[in-house]
C-alpha cells in the first residue's frame, strides 16, 4: 500500500493584533497594517484559508477536499481587537480564522474567571459572533498555565473545564486547541486526547506535515511585530524555515530540556 505524500500547510500563529500594545503583548502583537498586507500576500498568491478544525478534516477525509496551498490563521488567548482589528481585515479578504480563547480570560467570565489576562479580552457575545460568521474558537485551557508543570488531576481540570465552558456558551463542539505557551509533552497530549480533542497546535516554528505522526502536537509559524514581508514570505513558503527561525528554535529546545527537569523535580518534590 502507498503512503500518500504528506501536505505541507502553514499554520500561522498571531495573538494581538494592534497599534498600541501594552508592554506585555508587545513582543507578538501584529501592527494591522501588516496584517492587512500579509492577508494580501497570501490573496495574491494561490493560498486558501481554513480554519484548524476544517484542514483536520480535509486531510481526515471527512471535510471538504484538500486545496492546493491550504494556509490556516490562528489567534491565541482572546485579545479584544481580534474583535475590534483582526475581523474586519478577515472579513474585507474573506478569510476564516480559528481563535484559541482562554475561558478564565473572557472579559465577562464572571464567577469562571481565573488567570492573569495580559490585556483587555472578548466578550462571549463577541466570540459568539465570530463562530456565527464562520470563525473556529477552539480550546486554550481555562486560566492558561504551563499545562506541562501541572500534577495529572490540574491537567485534566484545566483541559475538560476550558473544553465544556466552550461548548456550553457557543453550543457548538470543540475538538481542537493550542497549548498555552506551545508547552505540552506526551503525558499532556494523552490527556488532551482523553478530554476529547483529536488535534492540537503547538508551536516549533516549521509547516505542518499532514497527516502527521501526532495530530496532538501540529507546528505552527510565529508572526510577531518583527515578522517583516519578506520574512513572512519565507515561512509560508517553506523556504529556509531553519535560518528564518534560528534564535526561536534555539531558545525552544534549551528550554525544553529546563522543563522536563523542572517537572521532574516538582514530581519528586510532591511524593516526598
């Protein structure tokens, strides 16, 4: 039997999209400017947009067919000018978008708020909206944590939490999310699994080869406020991928090697 060739997808990852970031959203906040004519770009030269769950279901064959330069949009967190900046840019190009929303952080979350959020977020009327006109909101955990940090039972309570609040204020089901901060590990890819979602974004900064071996741990591109056109070019094309995102690629596997220790310590810790 032939193993079908895989398909190469860029799956952009953006979280503010604005003018006037605060200090902490600065680093990854997206001028709209620039957002505006990296949609073109991506108008202009054969890509067609999906949303995460619709190209898992494309490549799964339950969706619809696999177009030749699929490219997916998405947005962490919930910033409130995704509402207010990024929908109206989508909407003037026609773009769907998949939004990983952070339940804790909903500016009207109420009695289920938890975490820190890091600047003004949507409302569930607003993120309601979104899904009506054709958007993914898709999971992020409730209080967005380092889900690879946490003992087995705050895993499982931060996945299937966020997941039912999703599923309960948009009356719609959620099968996909991003880990926060792109952190996971085999143990927190299993309990996404159990908690119900069939696919999840990490980062790893390389396109996505679908079908993938782990469906639970698919890359994505970073666009940030340094993401210049040529360099945007580069990455959703594929070309020079390791030299386009040498210092993040650099940072995220020392970085891993702190976390695993780090976990191993905190589980020592909590047996001793």
């Amino acid at each position: 039997m032939t193993t079908p060739t895989p398909t190469r997808v860029p799956i952009l990852m953006y979280h503010s999209v604005t003018d006037r970031p605060n200090a902490e959203t600065r680093p990854l906040a997206v001028r709209p400017g620039d957002f505006a004519e990296q949609l073109d770009y991506l108008a202009r030269n054969g890509f067609t947009p999906m949303t995460f769950a619709g190209l898992i279901a494309a490549v799964n064959g339950t969706g619809v067919t696999l177009p030749a330069k699929p490219v997916v949009l998405t947005f962490d967190d919930g910033y409130a000018d995704f509402h207010t900046e990024a929908l109206p840019i989508l909407d003037r190009f026609g773009f769907p978008a998949t939004l990983f929303l952070t339940t804790g952080w909903v500016a009207d979350a109420g009695g289920e708020a938890a975490g820190r959020p890091l600047d003004h977020m949507v409302t569930w009327s607003q993120a309601r909206e979104a899904a009506a006109q054709g958007h993914e909101i898709a999971g992020h955990s409730h209080s967005h944590p380092q889900l690879d940090q946490l003992p087995d039972a705050q895993l499982r309570q931060e996945l299937r939490r966020g997941k039912a609040i999703l599923e309960d204020r948009l009356g719609l089901p959620v099968t996909t999310m991003a880990y926060p901060y792109g952190y996971s590990s085999a143990r927190v890819r299993r309990e996404a699994r159990r908690a119900g979602f069939w696919a999840a974004c990490a980062v790893a900064n390389d396109l996505a080869e679908l079908p993938a071996p782990d469906m639970l741990a698919v890359p994505r591109l970073t666009v940030s406020r340094t993401t210049g056109p040529g360099r945007f070019a580069r990455a959703v094309e594929g070309r020079a991928l390791p030299l386009v995102y040498l210092r993040e690629r650099a940072l995220t596997r020392g970085y891993a090697v702190v976390r695993r220790g780090r976990y191993g310590i905190a589980r020592f810790a909590r047996r001793a």
